[in-house]
C-alpha cells in the first residue's frame, strides 16, 4: 500500500497535477511516503553534500552553502548546515498548534521540523531536515506541490564526510550557523512579518554558480 502513495506522489511530481485541497492528512502521506523514504537518488552534486531536484525546477543561485531553486512558480531557499552535521547538533523544536501546520519530525537518526504560517493568503513554510532548511512563501493552490518538492530536495540530502572533514580540518568552512540558523523557527523572531514581506519582495538576481562550486550535475530524471 505504501508502495502504491508513492507512486502516486511521484506520478502528480512529474506530470506538475496538484489537489485542490491540502489538509493535514496530505501533509503526513507525503512525509511517511517521500520524506521517510529510504534512497541514493540524487542529479546534483555539491561541495560537501548532494541532493535529488525535482523535474521543472532549476538551481539558480549558490552563495556558500545556500541555494536558491525554482520551478517557476515557487522560489525555494535551500541552506545546509554541513557544521552542524559534522558536530551532530541537535536542538528541541517546539510544536505551535496555533500554526496552520506544525510538526516535529524524526526519522531513524534524522529529525527536524516543519512550521507553515499562514500570512495575508498565502503560506510561509518553514521546513528543516537532516541539517538543511528550506524556507519558501508560496499562493494555496501551489502550497502542496511547494511541500512535495521540498520533500523529495531534503530526503535526499547526503553528505559527503570526507570532503566535510576535510575543510573543517583546513579551516576552509565558514559557521553557517552564526549566518542563518536552520534549528530556529523565524516565527519566533520580533520582526517575522516584516521580514515575510521582504520575502515576497525578492527579485532573483543572475546566476553566480561557479565552476567551483559544482562537482557534478547528472540531469537524467
């Protein structure tokens, strides 16, 4: 049976359908049948980690260790804390019932959260898992298609140990912690409504991925 949502998940990711309600219960299918879900794919490769990209959407801007994907539709904003996995930090996140989601998340030895905020109409989410974080402010009738990809990028984020240890050991990468931190929860900030409309505000700026960068890119999908 659970073979069978997969599927079906997978089958509404590639051909770009999308339900006309989004509800919790479709929320907690799609993280037991994608983000729970055990596998090696992945068609892009970084600097100390790689990850799966969903069909349609493309990698438009790298800045350290944080990426800014698209699909057109929605922007999503893609941070990995690779000092944080190295010293295998951990940090409680507290569920906000208030919230139009919310949920603590653990998985064999990988745990995170998710928190959506519904503001003006449209939905800020927040969701963090195995030391990533994506973050993106997307209509209704995109918020369930925006939840699947981010679930497929961070189920499918790997780290690659021995590149991390090495820049560790050559003081080659910076805290990103001390930059963004992925265990705190924006709602939690002061300024959170203020900085949502600087969110929505946002104008992409041209690609600054180098070759440096990227170590490899496999578009087969």
């Amino acid at each position: 049976m659970k073979k069978i949502i997969y599927l079906t998940l997978l089958m509404f990711l590639l051909t770009g359908c999308s339900f006309s309600k989004v509800d919790e219960e479709s929320f907690d299918g799609i993280i037991n049948t994608v983000l729970y879900n055990d596998n090696s794919l992945y068609n892009q490769s970084f600097v100390g980690y790689k990850f799966y990209k969903p069909r349609a959407t493309t990698v438009d801007e790298m800045k350290e260790y944080n990426l800014e994907i698209s699909d057109g539709k929605n922007i999503y904003y893609l941070y990995v804390d690779t000092v944080s996995y190295y010293y295998k930090t951990k940090v409680e996140h507290e569920v906000d019932n208030k919230l139009f989601f919310s949920k603590n998340l653990n998985y064999g030895d990988k745990y995170g959260y998710i928190d959506i905020s519904e503001i003006d109409n449209k939905f800020f989410i927040e969701f963090m898992y195995n030391y990533s974080k994506i973050e993106s402010y997307v209509d209704e009738h995109n918020l369930y298609d925006a939840f699947l990809n981010i679930c497929y990028i961070l189920s499918t984020i790997d780290f690659n140990d021995e590149t991390i240890n090495y820049k560790l050991s050559h003081s080659e990468l910076s805290v990103t912690t001390e930059e963004f931190n992925i265990f705190k929860s924006k709602k939690d900030e002061d300024n959170f409504l203020k900085y949502v409309e600087e969110f929505d505000k946002y104008e992409k700026n041209n690609s600054t991925i180098s070759d440096d960068d990227v170590i490899s890119t496999d578009e087969s999908e």
